[in-house]
C-alpha cells in the first residue's frame, strides 16, 4: 500500500473516465519487482483495491506463458506489475509501450541487483520518459543503487524507516 494507494490516487484523480472520448488505453505505472512471487502479491493487492474502479493492471512474469501477458499489454493496461527478465522479453518483441508512463517503482531494489537484475533495470529505465516519478524501495542501499538514485532521480528524498544497522 505504500506505493500502490498514491499510485491509485493519482492515475484515478488525473484520467479520463471509462467511456470518456478522451481516454486512452496505455500504460500510466510500471512496478518492478525482483521475483515473481512479490509481483503476484502486488498485482492482488492492485486488483483488490481497483475491483470497483476504472483502472486496469496486468501481472507481468516468467514461468507462464506469453501470449496473455502480451495480449493485455497490446490493448493497454494502466498499471504493469512485472519482474525484469520477463519485461524485457516483451520489449524485445515490441509487445509493450512505456512511452507515456508517469509513475515507476522499484520495489526491493536491493535484491533486484544482487539477483543480477541491474542491467536489465537499467535497460529498461532507459526505455522510460525522463518526465515522470520515480519510487524506489530497498531495505539496504548498496553504492550502486545509491549512485543511481543521486545521478538518475531529479530531487531524490530519502526516508529511512528504523535505525541502521539495527536488529529487525
């Protein structure tokens, strides 16, 4: 909910109704997750708190097949909760637009980096508007994600919760 409620918030303050001429179909949010397991737990948090709203999610994730994902990426989905690996798949056969998106998360970016993630991370970024938000969530900031943060985010602000180092 840390991210997934602001998120909500914004793309259902900030878009046209279903139905409106002026609505699009394309993707607002891109949440990256380091395994497929927290992008399903993600994707049922979005589905549970979007089931009476007008905003669409597709799960994007190794170990099932392409052919849904791809579908529901083409017609456009608001909110894209993926893992890396399979994302870039996408992008690789032009399945996926991120021209327009206006919100990014990185949740758990420590593990996404220490499961050999980053390149594709930074891949991606690249693939990005450089006009739009970004949310990054690590329990530890290991240099190169500290690095990335200060070089890559405009005004980053750092928010830590509990003491370092401290037992959990």
């Amino acid at each position: 909910l840390a991210f997934a409620a602001p998120i909500l918030q914004h793309l259902l303050r900030d878009q046209p109704h279903y139905g409106d001429p002026a609505r699009e179909s394309y993707t607002r949010a891109l949440i990256l997750a380091p395994t497929r397991e927290l992008a399903v737990q993600i994707e049922d948090t979005l589905v549970g708190l979007t089931y009476h709203a007008p905003c669409t999610t597709a799960p994007v994730f190794g170990g099932v097949e392409m052919g849904p994902q791809e579908r529901a990426l083409k017609a456009g989905v608001d909110i894209i909760v993926a893992t890396p690996g399979r994302l870039m798949d996408h992008m690789r056969h032009d399945a996926v637009d991120l021209l327009r998106v206006q919100v990014l998360v990185l949740d758990e970016a420590d593990r996404m980096m220490d499961m050999g993630f980053w390149p594709d991370v930074q891949r991606i970024l690249s693939a990005l508007p450089p006009e739009r938000q970004t949310l990054l969530f690590s329990a530890t900031l290991p240099g190169e994600i500290l690095r990335m943060a200060t070089e890559r985010l405009r005004s980053p602000r750092f928010v830590q919760v509990g003491q370092r180092g401290a037992a959990r």
